[in-house]
C-alpha cells in the first residue's frame, strides 16, 4: 500500500507540476472562464485529452519516442515554433486589447444567462410567451454554434501542440515506467491532478469575470501570456 500511495502522490505532483504551467491549453480555459462561455465543454475537450496523453504515456510510448531520435528533435522544434506562434498572437491581442462586453460576461454558460431562460419559461406558463416559445430553437441553434469555436480550439490548442505529446509521452511516460506494476497507480495520480487543476482554473476565471473585464486588465493578461510562451519556448530548445 505504501508503494502505490507514493505512485499515487508522485504521480500528481509530476502532472500538476507539468499542466500548471500556463501554457495555450490553460490560456484558453483561463479566457473561456473569463468569457463565461463553453467552459464545460472545453474542459471535457481538455480532461479527455489529457486521458490520452497520460494513459498513452503510461504504456510506454515514451520509450518508443526515446528510440527515435529524430522524432523527438521535431516534437521539441515543433513545439517550440508553437509556442512562439501563440506567443506571438497574445503579444498581438495585448497592442489591441479589448474587453468583454456586457452579453460576453453574461452568457448562456453564466448565471444572469440561465436566469433568463428560466424568465422566458415562466412567460410561456403564464400563456403570454408566443415569442419566446419561438426564439428557444433558434436559441439552442446559436448556442450550438457558439460552442463550436471553443471546442474546435482546445482540440487544436491540444492536438497540434507538440509540447502536449513531449509531456505526456516522453516525460510522464518516461517516469511512469520506472514505477513498474504500480504505474498505473501512477497515471491516476497524474489524472486526478487534470480533473483539480482544469476545472479549478476554468470556473476561478469564471467567477472573476467581472472584476478582468476591462481593456486594460486583458492588456496584462495577454502580456503575461506572450511571455509565458516566449520562457517555455526557450526552455524547450534548452532543456530537451
């Protein structure tokens, strides 16, 4: 039991200490949250994905990276060249900030927007909302849409990130196999630590939204994340 409880423990403390780092997966969940918006659904995005990594890791992918020198020289260029990209694209956001507007932060996902359906409800009880009645198909319709971008986001932001597999893959496998039959103790430690940190960062930025609204605040936001990116992109090319 001592043993799988140090898989367990050490296996949280590598992951947390590896998907704690505010990388583009995190920025995203960060500004859905500050949106109010599909925070739900990319979280689901970004906890199954992570399930991928870890459990994929855990087989020993990581090993078979290891064997192929060249692989792993494009996941570190690769991802690398991402992290600038993104970098980049924050640094540009903070020149032109822009802040949320009143039905960014009070959307479908938040609680003055499901306020509002149960007002629209309550009409269609009282027989005087005909119009309301109307407007609900076309309002899951845009809901539908609206949660498109987000999602097709964090696959993105997960998916053609090269620094995703080298974490998943290379190092968490590479440690978790050093465990021996307790490794998979291992990786539901690493799990356990996607589903407190995903969710502690997407519903904490959500219940900041009002007070990070301003311009002003996304300004340093985005220059936090531009530089963020600029040290992990470093860090890559220097370490591995």
């Amino acid at each position: 039991m001592e043993n799988v409880g140090s898989a367990l423990v050490q296996g949280f403390t590598l992951w947390i200490a590896l998907v704690a780092t505010i990388g583009p997966q995190n920025a995203l969940i960060i500004k859905q949250g500050l949106r109010r918006h599909a925070v739900g659904a990319v979280l689901a995005v970004c906890i199954v994905s992570d399930l991928f990594f870890i459990f994929g890791g855990t087989l020993g992918v990581g090993f078979v990276v290891d064997r192929m020198p060249w692989l792993l020289e494009i996941l570190k260029w690769g991802g690398a060249l991402y992290l600038v990209g993104y970098g980049l694209m924050s640094l540009r956001d903070a020149i032109r900030p822009k802040g949320m507007t009143k039905d960014e932060i009070e959307s479908s996902d938040g609680p003055a927007g499901e306020a509002q359906l149960r007002y629209r409800d309550e009409l269609n009880d009282n027989g005087t909302g005909g119009v309301a009645l109307m407007e609900k198909p076309l309002q899951e319709k845009r809901r539908v849409r609206s949660l498109r971008g987000p999602v097709l986001a964090a696959i993105a932001m997960t998916w053609i990130n090269p620094s995703a597999y080298l974490d998943g893959f290379v190092m968490l496998g590479s440690v978790a196999n050093q465990y021996g039959e307790q490794k998979w103790f291992f990786a539901l430690g690493a799990l356990f630590a996607t589903l407190v940190w995903f969710p502690a960062i997407g519903y904490g930025a959500q219940r900041l939204a009002g007070p990070l609204s301003q311009p002003k605040v996304w300004k340093w936001i985005n220059l936090g994340i531009a530089a963020m990116m600029f040290f992990l992109a470093v860090k890559l090319l220097t370490t591995i």
